[in-house]
C-alpha cells in the first residue's frame, strides 16, 4: 500500500469513504512521521497524539455506519494562534507560556464538525510577526526543502512556517494558518506548496489570536489546489460571534477547481516590476502568462498606481493595530508573571520578558504612530493610502479584469540566519511586497508553485481575485498547477 502521509486529501478522503484504510491508521501514519521528523524540523510545538486518536476512533465509527462529515477522518495541523479548547494555544511566544484555552476558535470548530482530526499545534512566527519563522519562542522551523548539493538549512517563510513546512514535509494532510501581510502565500511558495488567503470576512477571526485585526484572515494550506479548495469550504462561513464575518453562502470551492480560465480577462500590474527583481521571477511570470493564454485567457497589462506605497503603509498599520491587540498581555490573568516591586513594574517586567525581540519592535513602531503629534502625520495618512489601494483594484475589476497574476515572492526561501535579513529589517519586509496589498484591500490571494530557481527551490505565483471570488483563483491557480507538471515534493533528509 502507498505511504499513506503521501496522499492528497483529496485522495485520503476518498480512501477512508471506500474503506481501503481507515482513520485510525492514517492518523498512526502521520503521528509516527511527526515523532521521527520533528525534531529535525520543529513545525509542531505540540503533538496531540492521544486526542488525535481517539477523534479518529470517533471518525471511524461514523464512517463504518456510512456517516460522515466533508473531512470526516482526515488529519490536519493547527497553527498555533488558532484556540483549541484544552490545548495549548501561546501564538509560539514566552508571554502566554501555559495557556490553554476553555473555548474552540470558530474556524477549529467547523472543521471538527465536519470531521477533521487534530494531529497537533503548528510552530509559527510569535504572534503572526515575521517572514521567516524564526522569531517564534520555540525555535525556527526547518524548510524541508534544501537547494541541490546543499545541506544549509533554509526558512519555511512566516508567518505560518510551521504549517506550509508541515503539509511540505507529509506531517499532516492539510493545515490552518493565518495570513496579514502574506503569512499564508509566502510560506506556502517557499515550500512548494499551495496557500489562500480568502477574502477579509470570509473565515471567522473568533478564537485567533489578534494580530491586526483590519487585516488577519484565516485560511489553508496544503499539498494541491482541491485539497485547499477542500479545507477552504469547511472553514469558512459566517460566525455572528465575529461582527467582521460577512454572512454569505460558502460556494462548493472544489466543484470550481477544474473550470479552467477560458474567456477570462488576467491583469498585469505594471507596478509588480520591482527594481533589481531576479531574473528567473520575471521568467516564472512570463511563464505563468503563457499558461494561462494557452488555456483560453486574455491578458491584459494595468496599472495600481499606489503599489509602492503599500508596503510602508502596511508597516504603520499593522503595528499600530498590534499595539492595540496586545495590551492585554500583562501577566495579571493568564500566562507569563515576572513579580516586580509594584503593578507597574510587573507589567513593564513581563511584558520585556514575555515578548521577543521583533513583536517588541513591532509594538514600539505602534505605540509611536498612535502618539499625540504622530497620529495624523503617519496613521491617518496610512489609512487614506490604504483606502487607495483598495480603489486601484477596485477600478481594475470594474474594468474587465477577472483576476490579476503577479509572482508570490520576490525570491526562493534563504537561509536560517542569514545575516543580511536578520541585520536589516527592513530587507526581511520586503519579502512581503508582493503580497501586502492584497491584504490591504481586504481581497483573495492564492499561491500556487509553478517553478524552481537554479537551486531546485520552489517558486511560487500569485493570483489575486475580486471581493469573495475565490472560485475564480481555484479554476485559475489549477491551471497553473496543472501546465507546471513539477513534482512539488522535497527530497527527505530528515
């Protein structure tokens, strides 16, 4: 029989309705490619082995009476800012050390509804910040990838790196995330592997750690298109619980998987040409355009004139949002106390200890932008820009445009420590350029791998759609993946 931590979700599903194999067994599968993994690559921070079990148990049952939910038996990984009830749930950071949660984030519970077992909870950046994941409190997760004849170790992306090196590395068939600048399409181009960040309002917030909440949506990531399409239909939905939630009808996601692009018009936003950009993300463009033209597509270069401005925009707004959500982190209720002479030492103690050194950064820049004097000179200025942003897309879409097609990142995953990342943090952001403004505007984005640099690394392209029309980026980012042909998979060294 195939190693059954190689299947699509697509097919595992199909396997446990047939009885070929059931969940117990492929839960067994994943736990023991966990154990022999983890340590090699730290994309769990918690394993769940017991509970995994004893859901899959549970799965079994319903599936032997012919029952079952849309992923009933099917495991996953949980990134660890989503609340898993009894679970541990401290967004990979010192501060929320011991927390676990009495409550289920909306996004969990549908999927347990609908059937999914919990194999774990998924290393990350602390509290969603960063591009690399190596600012979690619990170590940086270990790419699976590694460039031909090369043993250096390379970055998953940020900041769901324990997901996207997860689903990479066959340690779960499929894995929540979150994504506010480019947290799920990043990771998932640096690892081979396919990520969408829905529409804002699309996926419930309720029970996800708080980042910045204008622009944190949740979303999945996984081995294919269908198996995204998969997830992405059990965890959306309307939540009353969220008052962002938008309540409309979850559409049937992998039924729009195989519609194929013909007659649709795909934008080319001038903007996306970054001065210095490789050569081989031109060529991975031009060769997205040639695919999707082949398939029946017009292509049609525009303009999104406040691009530029995006990224700078993006670094006022989310830190100031960021500052805000994470005030309640003072080691009065929950968590890390460092005990201090008074309660105003103990906050400034815990909150030192308690938080690295970039969501320390990260607040700073917030605190300041908010402040008396700079609150009109940088964040009222920022939102106008923002509201810019989103009305470039907007005319682009009431022009024709069906979808805009631009690369995912501005190059393949580098390495652990790199120097000239981790001294300038500035070049580290910049690794969301292509990706913020997507979240700026509140729309869909999905990246799917389409090549590979010299090294034989990954290489993703991102499609960026209208207000709630993932359908349209599913039927698109298939046809890339399809006329790519590549086989995603690392080569195991762990």
């Amino acid at each position: 029989m195939t190693d059954l931590t190689r299947l699509t979700l697509a097919a595992a599903r199909a396997g446990l309705k047939s009885k070929d194999f059931t969940s117990l067994e492929l839960t067994d599968a994943y736990l023991k490619a966990i154990e022999a993994a983890n340590p090699k690559l730290n994309a769990y921070v918690a394993v769940t082995g017991e509970q995994a079990r004893n859901m899959a148990k549970a799965s079994d049952a319903k599936l032997q009476a012919g029952q079952g939910g849309a992923l009933e038996g099917v495991p996953l990984g949980i990134k660890d800012l989503f609340a898993t009830k009894g679970v541990h749930t401290q967004a990979a950071s010192h501060i929320l050390d011991g927390f676990k949660p009495e409550y289920e984030s909306t996004v969990t519970s549908n999927l347990w509804r609908d059937g999914a077992v919990m194999l774990g909870k998924l290393n990350m950046d602390e509290f969603a910040m960063g591009s690399s994941n190596e600012t979690s409190y619990y170590g940086p997760v270990i790419n699976p990838w590694r460039a031909e004849g090369s043993n250096a170790q390379l970055v998953p992306g940020g900041s769901s790196g324990g997901s996207a090196a997860a689903v990479a590395a066959w340690l779960c068939a499929g894995a929540t995330a979150t994504d506010t600048g480019g947290s799920i399409r990043q990771p998932a181009a640096f690892t081979g592997t396919v990520g969408i960040k829905p529409t804002y309002g699309r996926c419930s917030r309720w029970g996800v750690v708080a980042f910045a909440s204008s622009l944190d949506q949740a979303g999945p990531i996984a081995r294919t298109v269908e198996d995204n399409a998969i997830l992405l239909a059990s965890m959306a939905g309307f939540d009353p619980k969220d008052s962002t939630s938008v309540e409309l009808a979850v559409p049937d996601f992998a039924a729009a998987v195989e519609r194929g692009v013909k007659g649709l018009v795909i934008g080319i936003p001038k903007e996306y040409r970054m001065d210095g950009m490789p050569a081989e993300i031109e060529a991975l463009w031009q060769q997205g355009i040639a695919w999707l033209k082949a398939e029946g597509a017009e292509i049609r270069d525009i303009s999104l004139p406040h691009t530029k401005y995006a990224l700078p925009a993006y670094y006022i707004v989310a830190p100031a949002e960021a500052s805000s959500n994470l005030a309640r982190y003072d080691g009065v209720k929950y968590g890390l106390r460092v005990t201090g002479k008074d309660i105003t030492d103990m906050y400034e103690l815990t909150r030192a200890k308690g938080f690295g050194a970039e969501v320390r950064r990260r607040l700073m820049i917030g605190t300041y932008v908010l402040s008396a004097g700079y609150y009109d000179a940088y964040y009222v200025r920022a939102q106008k820009i923002r509201t810019l942003i989103k009305r470039d897309f907007e005319l682009a879409f009431a022009a024709g445009v069906d979808t805009i097609l631009t690369p995912a990142t501005p190059s393949a995953a580098f390495g652990i420590g790199d120097e000239d990342m981790n001294a300038d943090p500035v070049k580290m952001y910049l690794n969301d350029v292509f990706t913020v403004t997507v979240n700026m505007a509140g729309l869909p984005g999905i990246a799917v791998p389409a090549g590979k640099d010299a090294g034989g690394l990954p290489l993703g392209l991102q499609l960026i759609g209208k207000p709630f029309d993932e359908e349209t980026l599913f039927a698109a980012a298939r046809v890339i993946e399809r006329s790519a042909a590549t086989d995603f998979s690392p080569k195991p060294w762990w």
